[in-house]
C-alpha cells in the first residue's frame, strides 16, 4: 500500500476505535458510527465539487456551501408546497421530486455563476476568489428574502423518513442507512465517471496541465461549465437529502462550507481519492468528538463544533498538502 | 506565389508576455511537406514563436496563416482543430494518466486512436508495451515518444515540435531522428532545435531567431556551408 | 513646509474642519447640544455622533483591510477575528482583572496591540508560505473558531456577551459622547496618515510590489515573506483598536464583535469603495453606512411588488459587490481616478 493510503486507514481506524473506547455498548457505538457515517456522506456531497472545480479551475468556491443551503430549501418547499401536495398526495414519491428540483435548480445557478459570473475573471484570480464569496452572500441574502429569516424544520413526514429498526437495543433510522447508500454510490460513480470517461480523462488531465488540454483541441472552457455545473447540483443534491433531518436555514451554508473546506484542505486540494477519504475521516471524528465532547467529565460542547477547523488547522501546520495531495 | 504553397505563414509577429515585448517581427514561412526548423541561442523567442503560432501567447500584431486562414484571434483549441498537432518543450505528457489515456484524449473523433494504433506503435515500438503505466513511470525518452505519438492521433497536417532531443541520450535521438522523418512523409514538421546536427540532418528549411525578431531563413543545405553565420547567430561550429 | 503640505491635501483638511465642526454645527441647527441635553446621552447631535463613530470605525476597519487586500494582494477572511480579539481584550481586563479606569483602558490597548500582532504574526508565518488560496482558508477557519468559541464560552458569558462598567468617565459614550468622538476621528486621522506613509515609504513600494507580482519581487532579492508578515500583522493591530472603539462605544462585547459580518463588511467597503486606494475604504464604510442607516425604513414600490430596503440591504450591497467586481474592479475612487487621467489626457 501507499504510505498515504496507510496513514488514512490508520486514521480511520484509531477514529473508530477512539468511538468504540467512549462507547458504554455496542448499540451506542452503532450509533456514533451510523452518525459519522451520515455527516461524511453529506459533507462528501459538499467537498466532491469544491475538490474538482478547484484542481480543474483553481477556482475555490466559497459559493459551495450556499448551493447545498439552496438544495434545502428547494427540496423542503417542493416538498410542503400545498399545491405540490395537492397533486402528487404520495409523500415518497414528492419528496423523490423535491430532490430532483432542487438538483435542477443548483445545476442551472451553477452553470450561470460560472458562465456569467467566472469566466470573465479568469485573467484576475484573486477576484474569482472575492466574488464567489460575494455569491455565498448574495445566495444566502436571496434566500432570505424569498424564504424569509426563519428557519424551517422539516414537517410533512414520509415513510422512508421515519421508519427504524432495532439493533443491540437501539433504534436506527432507514433515512440514514439510505444517505449513506446513496453517498456511497455516488463516491464510486463519480469516481468511474472520472476514471472511465473520456470526459472524467480531460478533466483528471485538465487538473494537471489545462494549457496543454486545450491544445489538443478541447474547449477546455466547456468542459469548466458542465464540471461547476455538476459540482453545484451535486451540493445541492446533498441539501435536498439533508433537508429532511436538518430542515433549511440559511446558517446551513456556512455550516457546511467550513467542514467541506477542512475537508479539501485534509485530502488535498484537488485530490478526488483525498476528498472522499477526508469526508469519511471528517464525519467519523465529527460524530465521535460530539460524544466525547458531550461527556459530563469533559463538558465541553464547543469542542465538538471547533473539530473541523482544529482539524484543517492542524493538517495545514503539519502537510499542508494534506492526505493525497502534492503539498503546498 | 510562395504563399500558395506553404502551408504555414507567419508574417511579421510581434508577441507580448505581460509588458515584456518577447517576439518583435518574426516571419517563417514553411512548404508543405518539409520539415522547416527554428534556430537561435536560448531566449531568442523560438518556443514563444510556436506558442503564439498554437495561439497560447497570441500576437498583438502580425498574421499567421495557416492553409491560408488566419489563425490569430482563434483560442489554442480552435488552431489545434485545424489540424495543428503540438508537442511543447519539456513534453507536458499527463503524469497521472496512463499512456493510453494520454492517447485517447487527444483524439477529435471519436475512433482516431484505433485507426492510428498501428502506425503509433510501429513509430515507437516501446510505447506497446507501456499502454497501462502512468506517464509519469516513464523514462524521459519514452515521455518524448509519448508526446510525438500524442500529436500524431489526430491527423494533423501540421506538428508543432519543441526542443524533442532535449535531455536525452545520443541512441535515443537516433531514435526520435528516425520517427520525425518518417512522419514527416504524411505531414510538415516544424521543429525547435538547440542540437544543430540533429537540425542539420532533418529540416529542408531554416530560420534563425535572434532577440525576437527573424533574422535569416532559407535552405539547410545552404546554412550548413556557411559557417560564419552559423557563428554569428549561434556560436556553434 | 507646512504651508505646502496643508496646501496639496486641502481636501483632507477641509474634511477634517469640517468634521471637527460638525457635531456643533448639528448641535447648533437642531438646538441640541453637542454635550447631551440635560446631562443625559439624547438629541440629533448626539445620535449623528454616535453614527459618525461607527463609520468611523468600519473606516478604520476598512482601511486596514485594504492594507493586506489591496497594497499587498492577500486575501485574508478573517479580518474579524482582529476585529472582536480587540473588543474582548478590553473587555475581559476590564471586567474580569482589579484593573479599572484609566490604567484598565491602558493595559487593555496595550494587551490588544500585543495579542493581535501575536497572531497576526503566527497566522502569517503558517499560511503565508503556501498559496494565497490557503490564507484566505486558514483565516476564514480561525476566525470561525474564535467566534464559536466566545459563543459558547461561560467565563464570557457566551451568546449574551458583558457589559462594560468600568470605563473612565471622560471616554464613557453615555457621558462624554463627544470627547469619544474625537478620540475616533484622531484614530480614523492618524490610521489615515499612517497608511499613506507606510504605503509611500520603501517598505510600500516592496508591498506594492508584492501584489504586483510577488514572484518578480522575490527575484530581486526581497523576502516578500516578511513584508507580507508586517501588513499582516499591522492591519491586524489596526483592526483590533477599530473593534476596541467599536466595543467602548456599544459599552458591550459580545461574541457578535467575532461575526463574520466583521470580515464581510470591510471586504465590501475596500472593493466598493476602491481597492489599493487611500480614500476608497473610507468613501466605502461612509457611503455603506450612512446608506444602510437613511435607507433603513425605505420602501420601494416596483411594478406592484414593494421592496423593503432597509430588510434587504445586505442582500442589495452582495449585488452592487458583484456588479463592482466585474464591471467596476478599481472601485468608486479608482475608476473616477482612471477616468479622471483619461479626461486629461
């Protein structure tokens, strides 16, 4: 094995085992794990397209984390429009169509922010970097105004949503397995599109060398539209699944953009292999800092809210090229 | 009359790279069919001569044609659909991609790399067997192969080639030597090249580049004779 | 000498005068007086005073941030977190050690000048080394930090914040409101002067020349590190006696000093204002400010639909932010500059 591969399996496994230590059984333990399993999956959703578009482009989209907040809302008021209800009665099958709308939706703002928005400040990177910040405000701000400033939790329940079973006398909930089913698989077919597709071949080839790609004759500036495009859907995707436990809140875009960041940061900027293995790695600890931290002899909640950044901090200080990445 | 039969004609380019004034008129004029090289001490402008040609720097004033279009306002991936194949200094082969993903992508249709497996792999023989390892597992000359064979999978009708004996080993270039005049039977070659034998044995037609500007062009066979240009310009003997 | 330099900067000393005058003026016109009405922190003059000391403020903040954004190219998203370190600083000596009064106020200034170097220094010397693209990571990471940490902090009484009692009376808002605004305006005047020296002195042309193209200036010999490090670490000093007025003046530090707004609004103000200007942040804060606070109760009718500005506002400032980025990337005062040497020419 690589040594980096060693170190990550390492990681992992003294993360688990960490969560097996502070658990006082083994359905608690189920817990902690399903947990972590669940927040990686959801900030995977997040980091996959911040990791691409930034090899690809290195553009760092500060906007990532608004389009998984925009996935929420559109997938909660898809789901709970009377209207919408109205017509399809069957909560399964609307909220199977929440989540398309919202992936729809977070496709077109993300091919328009790039189009529109990024190609005119190629030539200027550092005010690429200063707009998508600007975006995540405006997204954020927009949200505000169309949804207004409260948060929504999540209401017109359905089956899938709330069945559970029990398991060394704790409940799990399906929801979850399902996310991370689904998360999952996407981890493996993003991964085929970028291995087996002539276009995942130009834009592995496009995170080395974009000058060299576009003169071979490819467009490479199209071939930027369609990897914001499906970067952005897929943020937004995550959004539409996550809405059902965690409601939509504009807080959600910060949230979820500072983890998916130390994410990055921990599999290397760039690094689709990284990327995957640092969300695993993330969510596990998340999930196990929040039991530890939660702990009566440790009492210190914030520790578990403060681990990504800890995290991202601590990787930057000791290999700022993270996991899998080249360094620097 | 000579722009009817060259395939490519630069006339007069001048190149800026961010406020340096790198090319100040250059001109090269190339027939179809020959294999035309560019010569000059290092920082004469001859790489940025081909990257503005390939339009990655493009000009600021001047044309280049190509079969008689105009290349100069087109972005590098339009030239490159003309027909153009390029191969640039230090070979720029994909490090994380496998030889024959390294092949595949630069196809334009769709079947360019079936069609032209035979003739690639009979040019470089060693590539066969490498199809599976990552370019970056390859050895310098192999890299170099690599690259050519890149620029061959499409049927260009002209090959941009940048400094190909650089760095590598006399039997190698011998090698390189062979492949570059055998293709240059289906298509025109325009080298780069510091090794004056090895531009003294393959190119039919020179140009020398001396502080970004053209300074003498004409036939190989003349240059060779004269050995006082030669030393003028490129302080070799 | 002085006749001269009084003579080429007539505008900043008019804008001075008129400043200084200013709260009189008002005082003068709307017959309250500049001192507070019967003893008691009320009337026009005092209520623009108070507005004029926040926009003071966010210049300084801005000012501070166009030091590292636009002299010296680096993108830094945590400006905040200098920012609030400033208002705790105080706040915690003041509230939580036996110091009180005048030397509370003098050791708090001082261990915030310290503590925000500190950092400033740290924060540079991890990130600086890598890509730009780290920085703005890494402070953007911190700063969060910091913020969720004083949220949550019980010795800081977390979300609800403290108020701060012990101030000396002669800068107490409430009490003296209009010795506090002078001691704002001579913070906003020398971080002014200050910034103009440091940028027109050898050091400044390396920084200019670091944003410029930070691998040419390293080429020639400088250790563009080190020059990145000091305009880290001034702005971060400047930044953090913005937030130390900013706290004096609401009387109340609370983790909100920390927000990101903190890091957001003067990232706003430079750009818009103008990036790389000495005006342009202070047009930036004047005109965001004073806009957000005459629109506030605005509302608009488009077309039917009616549009409350004042709830919108940020909403409204992401926009004209994006539209300046592509269209307008010198800002407010470098555009009317270019425009104004193409007129003459």
């Amino acid at each position: 094995m690589r040594p980096n591969i060693l170190v990550s399996v390492a990681l992992l496994v003294a993360v688990v085992a960490f969560g097996y230590f502070l658990s006082p059984d083994l359905g608690s333990f189920g817990i902690t794990i399903m947990s972590g399993l669940f927040q990686g999956m959801l900030l995977f959703l997040v980091a996959s397209g911040l990791s691409i578009i930034f090899g690809l482009m290195d553009v760092l989209n500060f906007a990532q984390g608004a389009y998984f907040m925009v996935g929420a809302y559109v997938s909660y008021s898809v789901h709970h429009s009377p209207d919408v209800m109205a017509a399809i009665p069957d909560p399964n099958i609307r909220f199977f169509l929440s989540v398309i709308s919202a992936v729809a939706v977070g496709a077109i703002l993300g091919g328009l922010l790039e189009r529109f928005l990024l190609r005119p400040l190629y030539a200027r990177p550092v005010f690429q970097i200063v707009l998508t910040f600007g975006v995540a405000i405006v997204m954020t701000e927009a949200v505000k105004f169309i949804w207004s400033t409260n948060p929504y939790s999540w209401t017109v329940l359905f089956s899938l949503r709330d069945q559970s079973f029990q398991l060394f006398g704790q409940s799990f909930g399906v929801y979850r397995l399902v996310v991370i089913g689904i998360g999952f698989a996407l981890i493996i077919l993003i991964g085929l599109l970028l291995q087996r597709t002539r276009i995942g071949i130009i834009i592995r080839a496009g995170v080395e060398d974009r000058e060299m790609v576009e003169a071979l004759g490819i467009n490479v500036r199209m071939v930027f539209t369609l990897v914001f495009t499906i970067g952005c859907a897929v943020a937004s995707f995550g959004g539409a699944i996550a809405a059902p436990f965690l409601g939509a809140s504009a807080g959600l875009a910060n949230l979820f953009l500072l983890s998916a960041i130390a994410v990055v940061v921990l599999g290397g900027m760039g690094s689709y292999a990284g990327t995957a293995m640092g969300s695993l790695l993330l969510g596990l600890a998340l999930s196990v800092m929040q039991v530890f931290a939660g702990k009566p002899q440790i009492g210190l909640p914030v520790l578990a809210s403060m681990t990504p950044m800890m995290l991202m901090i601590l990787v930057l200080l000791v290999r700022p090229g993270g996991l899998f990445g080249k360094g620097r | 009359m000579a722009s009817s039969e060259a395939i490519l004609e630069v006339k007069d380019i001048h190149t800026f790279i961010g406020q340096f004034h790198i090319l100040e008129g250059v001109s090269v004029s190339l027939p179809r069919g020959s294999i035309g090289v560019l010569l000059g001490r290092n920082g004469a402008g001859k790489t940025t001569t081909l990257r503005t040609i390939m339009g990655i720097t493009p000009p600021r004033s001047g044309e280049v044609r190509f079969e008689g279009q105009r290349l100069n306002s087109m972005r590098s991936f339009s030239v490159a659909r003309m027909g153009i194949g390029y191969v640039p200094e230090h070979r720029a082969i994909f490090k994380g991609l496998t030889v024959r993903e390294n092949l595949h992508i630069a196809e334009r249709r769709s079947g360019d790399f079936t069609r032209k497996a035979d003739l690639i792999f009979d040019l470089f023989p060693d590539l066969k067997r490498l199809v599976h390892l990552p370019g970056g597992n390859l050895s310098g000359g192999q890299q170099q192969m690599l690259a050519i064979a890149r620029a061959l999978v499409p049927d260009n009708r002209l090959l941009l080639i940048d400094e190909p004996s650089e760095g590598l080993a006399p039997v190698i270039i011998e090698q390189l030597m062979h492949a570059i005049r055998r293709l240059s039977e289906q298509t025109t070659v325009l080298l780069v090249e510091q090794n004056f034998r090895m531009a003294s044995q393959l190119a039919d037609r020179y140009t020398i580049i001396d502080e970004g500007q053209s300074a003498v062009a004409g036939d190989m066979r003349d240059l060779v004779k004269d050995q006082a240009l030669i030393q003028r310009y490129l302080g070799v003997a | 000498m002085l006749r001269r330099t009084l003579a080429s900067n007539w505008f900043y000393v008019v804008l001075m005068i008129a400043l200084i005058v200013l709260p009189h003026a008002i005082g003068w016109v709307s017959g309250d007086s500049p001192f507070g009405v019967r003893g008691r922190p009320v009337g026009q003059s005092i209520y623009w005073q108070g507005i004029l000391i926040e926009v003071f403020v966010l210049a300084v903040l801005a000012m501070s941030y166009n030091l590292v954004f636009g002299f010296t190219g680096v993108i830094s998203f945590g400006h905040a977190l200098f920012f609030g370190v400033g208002g705790y600083i105080l706040g915690i000596v003041l509230e939580y050690t036996d110091l009180t009064g005048e030397v509370g106020l003098l050791i708090g200034i001082g261990l915030t000048l310290i503590v925000s170097a500190v950092l400033g220094l740290v924060i540079g010397l991890v990130t600086l080394r890598l890509r730009g693209v780290y920085f703005a990571m890494f402070t953007l990471a911190v700063a969060e930090m910091f913020y969720i940490f004083f949220s949550r902090l019980a010795l800081t009484r977390a979300e609800d914040g403290f108020a701060l009692t012990e101030l000396p009376v002669w800068i107490d808002p409430t009490r003296s409101r209009l010795t506090f605004y002078y001691i704002a305006l001579a913070l906003l005047a020398v971080t002014f002067l200050f910034i103009r020296r440091l940028i027109f002195s050898p050091t400044g042309a390396v920084l200019l020349a670091v944003r410029e193209n930070e691998e040419r200036a390293r080429t020639i010999g400088f250790d563009t590190l080190r020059f990145k490090l000091l305009a880290i670490t001034v702005a971060g000093m400047i930044a953090s006696l913005a937030g130390l007025i900013q706290v004096i003046l609401n009387k109340k530090v609370g983790p909100e000093v920390l927000n990101v707004s903190n890091t957001i609004d003067p990232l706003l103000m430079t750009i818009i204002g103008g990036a790389g200007t000495f005006t342009g942040p202070v047009i930036g804060a004047a005109g965001l400010h004073l806009g957000d606070r005459l629109l506030r109760d605005l509302v608009i009718e488009v077309g039917g639909a009616s549009i409350d500005i004042g709830a919108n506002w940020a909403l409204i400032l992401g926009i004209v932010f994006i539209l300046v980025v592509l269209v307008f990337p010198y800002g407010i005062v470098g555009t009317f500059r270019r425009w104004r040497t193409r007129q003459a020419k």
